[in-house]
C-alpha cells in the first residue's frame, strides 16, 4: 500500500556528512512510524532512529548528538540528516514505515525501501 524510495547515499571521508531523504507514495505520518535501519556487510540489520507518529524520536546510541531525524508531511518525506560520519557507519540505509494502518479493515503492515548506500572512508 505504501512504496518508499530512500536517496542522498554516497561516499565521504570520515567527519563528513550526508542527507538522507526517504520518499513515500501516500500520506504515512500519523499511519505509521518513519524509521532508519542499517546494514553492514557481514551484520545484523540495526535501527538507527525512528519517528513516531506524534514526532517522538529515538536513536542508536552511537548516533545520538551526530544524526537527527525529521519528517516534511507536505512531501511524504522523511529525511536523516547525518553529520561527523564515521567509518563504521558504512552500510546500506533502509527506509522504514511500520505498524502502518490505512484502514480500520486491514491489519497492520511494515514496508521497506530498497536501500541507500553509505560509505564513509577514512
């Protein structure tokens, strides 16, 4: 029911910083909750931050005070800003909208973008 696209991957050297943006298809804020996830090669899928439909946030320990999450509802996008990169934040960034409910009739549901890129080097 809901199709998202995440872009603003790339390349960067270790302190630098990358925009995140994750475009959704429909109206998700209020039906659902925006979340980042990354995935390193050879590891386990990890939640970066999450938004809650009243706007609460939530982050990785390790990203708190260096990402911050925020939501452009006229646009259907959800943004991660990401500043002072770190080689180990090299991984494949996941757009996320879970617990989405468009109808009383329907159960709930989480989707997923394909994923963006992040490299950082040092």
């Amino acid at each position: 029911q809901v199709r998202l696209v995440e872009a603003g991957g790339g390349s960067v050297q270790s302190g630098g910083s990358l925009k995140l943006s994750c475009s959704a298809s429909r109206p998700v804020f209020g039906s659902c909750e925006m979340a980042w996830y990354r995935q390193a090669t050879g590891k386990e899928r990890e939640l970066v931050s999450r938004i809650s439909r009243d706007g609460a946030t939530i982050h990785l320990h390790s990203a708190k005070g260096r990402f911050t999450i925020s939501q452009d509802k006229p646009k259907n996008t959800m943004h991660l800003q990401m500043t002072s990169l770190k080689t180990y934040d090299t991984a494949v960034y996941y757009c996320a909208a879970e617990g989405c409910r468009f109808s009383a009739t329907l159960r709930r549901a989480d989707y997923w973008g394909q994923g963006t890129q992040v490299t950082v080097s040092s």
